[in-house]
C-alpha cells in the first residue's frame, strides 16, 4: 500500500496561504491545513514546530516577494520610501495575510532583507550609530501599522464597502450641528478611511523621515546651526 504524499515546505505555506486567503488567522489550524493537505498534523510539525512559526514563515514568503523586486537606488530616504511601498503593495495583493505579520511578525530570510535595507538606508542618512536601532523601530511600527489598516480595507467586499459608504455618509452628514458643529462644519470634506490610502502613506511616512532629517541635522550641529564668520 503506497505510503502518503510527501509534501514540501514550500508546498506546505502555498497552501496553508491559500487557506488564509480564504479566511483569517483566527479560524485557521494546523489540523485544517493537515486536512487540506491529506494528511495529518504530526507530518507538518516535522516542518514547523507550532502554528505561529509557521504563520510567521507565510509572512516572511510575502517579504521575500517585496525584495525580489527591489532596487536600493537613489539617497536614503528614496530608498526607505521605495521599500516601505515595496512592502506595502506585496501584502496589497495578498491583504489577508497583512493581518498574519501584523500579529505574528516574522523572522525569516524576508524579514532580515527588509531589516537590512532599512538599516543602511539609515546609515546613510548620518545619524550616529547609536539613534538608528529607535528610529528603525518606530518606521516598522509605522509602516507594518499602515500596512495591516489598510488589509483591513482591502478584504471588504464590493457590497459591504458600498454598505459602509452609505452608513459613513448618513453618520457624517446627518450629524446634528448642535451636537457636533466641527463635523457638521466639515463633513462635506472628511473622507472615509478607505480613500486615499497611498496618499496618506506617503505622506506620514514622509513626516517621520522628515523627523530623521531634523535629527541628523540637530546631531551635526548639537549647539544650534553655525554662526557666519564676522567680518
């Protein structure tokens, strides 16, 4: 009698993706993806020793897919701007599992070429050695909390967005002055969260390298900008 099919570990994270694809980490299992594999759990444990390893190897295989296309070209902040919307169109086509790094981050290959870029795009920004590892930690957190909103947004369904619109425009234009004067002074120009979301991630993400500009300024010039010489 043939023995069962030996799958791969790549096999296994296409379809453990797919799975997620098609649902959410919450409902997912190493039991469903055993079964969708035809096969049993003990079999994938010999991959993966839990199911967030295994959760956070899908997300590094997004990583790898954003720097498989990458270029580090142009000065440090076009190349931090380059990567941080490498990443973000990556999980854009897959928004699924945006929510999957977002909770479980990732360690693999994927994770430490992003890692790496980030850190030499700061390098050579100037600013000592010693401010990068804070300022590299806040971009993540900035970049991968953008990323995983905007997942959000993405997994909507055509009826549920037009549904949402609808409930957003009775809740802004419908807001009762008294109550609320400033909405009702500009509800007619908020937008709802699901609009011009590359527009506002270039733009924060632009105030914090602006902020890291101001730093590599202030740590050449701690005592305030050079007086001119006098005649």
């Amino acid at each position: 009698m043939a023995g069962r099919r030996r799958w791969s570990t790549e096999e296994i994270l296409d379809v453990a993706a797919e799975l997620l694809c098609a649902s959410d980490p919450d409902s997912f299992s190493v039991r469903k993806l055993a079964a969708a594999l035809g096969t049993d759990s003990s079999s994938l444990y010999r991959h993966f020793r839990s199911k967030t390893e295994l959760l956070r190897a899908v997300a590094d295989r997004i990583l790898l897919t954003a720097m498989d296309g990458y270029r580090a070209e142009g000065d440090w902040r076009q190349r931090i701007t380059a990567l941080a919307f490498q990443v973000r169109d990556a999980f854009g086509r897959q928004p699924q599992l945006a929510a999957v790094w977002g909770r479980y981050a990732s360690s693999g290959t994927g994770s430490r070429l992003v890692m790496e870029e980030a850190l030499q795009a700061l390098r050579a920004s100037g600013l000592p050695d010693e401010q990068i590892p804070a300022r590299y930690h806040r971009i993540a957190v900035l970049v991968s909390a953008l990323i995983a909103s905007e997942a959000g947004v993405g997994t909507v369904s055509p009826e549920e967005r037009e549904q949402g619109l609808e409930l957003f425009r009775v809740a802004v234009l419908g807001a009762d002055p008294e109550r609320f004067p400033a909405l009702a002074h500009f509800a007619r120009d908020i937008r709802p969260l699901g609009m011009d979301r590359r527009a506002a991630f270039e733009e924060i993400l632009t105030a914090q390298l602006d902020q890291i500009e101001a730093a590599v300024r202030s740590s050449r010039h701690p005592l305030g900008p050079e007086e001119p010489a006098g005649d």
